[in-house]
C-alpha cells in the first residue's frame, strides 16, 4: 500500500523564523529582506487557544 498526501492539508504554523526561512528555501538574511519589502507577510502573534 502507497501513502497518499492529503489534499487539503495546510501549510505549516507557528514557525519560528530560521524554519520558515529554510520551509522557502532562503537564509534567514533574504527572508528578513523579503519581508521588509512586502514579499513575505510579516509576522503575527498566536492569540492561543
């Protein structure tokens, strides 16, 4: 029997910077580049819960 990807999984949450840096596929240095100017959403807090 094979394993089949979930089609309607979602992308991983609450990363921490380093791991959504290497999740791109960039240092860490461009991926603060690309946030500064709009490439990436910046970060948010979790409310919890």
């Amino acid at each position: 029997m094979t394993a089949r990807s979930d089609p309607i999984a979602y992308p991983p949450r609450g990363m921490s910077r380093d791991e959504v840096a290497r999740y791109v596929g960039v240092g860490t240095t461009k991926f603060d580049e690309m946030v500064a100017d709009g490439r990436m959403p910046s970060p948010r807090k979790s409310t919890g819960g």
